[in-house]
C-alpha cells in the first residue's frame, strides 16, 4: 500500500511539473513563431518598397517604348512578368509567415 502511495505522490508531482513545462513549450513556439512573421514582414517590405517600384518602372519603360513604336513586346512582356512573379513571391512570403502562427 505504501509503494502505491508512493507511486501515487510521484505522479502527482510529475504532473503538477508538467503544466510549467507546457507553458514554456508553447511560450517558445510563439516567440519563435512571431520572430519569423517579423522577418517575412520585413523582407517584405524592403522588396515593395524597393524591388516593386524598379520593376514598374521598367514596365512602364517598355510598353511605352512599344506603344511609340520604338519597341519590341517581349521586353514588355518580361517586364510585366517579372512584376508579377515578385507581386506572387509577396504573397507567397505573407502566407507563409503568417502559416508559422500557432
């Protein structure tokens, strides 16, 4: 019986441990968590406030050096395109900052 008890006493102090330790688990998933949604918002950020208006000016450059007639459309159309494929990395970054989130 007392081996039992026992038994019981050190269970009892395993799981009054337990919740501390789940605490400071999930306290650590957040952190962490919310240091990366900061540094996708960050990188995200620097590439719309600098790699987005470049490439819209390029665009813009190239349909208006087609529209004159001075131009070829494949330098528009990879203009365009690359505006785009960095407009989707966005988001791609966005999402998967945000996905990190408990």
């Amino acid at each position: 019986m007392e081996s039992a008890e026992a038994e019981a006493n050190a269970n009892l102090g395993a799981a009054a441990g337990t919740p501390c330790a789940n605490r400071a688990e999930i306290q650590g998933d957040v952190a962490q968590a919310l240091a990366a949604l900061g540094a996708a918002k960050e990188m995200g950020a620097a590439r719309r406030e600098q790699l987005v208006p470049q490439l819209t000016a390029a665009y813009q450059s190239a349909l208006a050096e087609y529209a004159s007639g001075r131009g070829d459309l494949t330098p528009t159309l990879d203009a365009v395109h690359r505006l785009h494929d960095t407009e989707l990395e966005l988001l791609d970054t966005d999402i998967e900052g945000k996905r990190r989130l408990p």
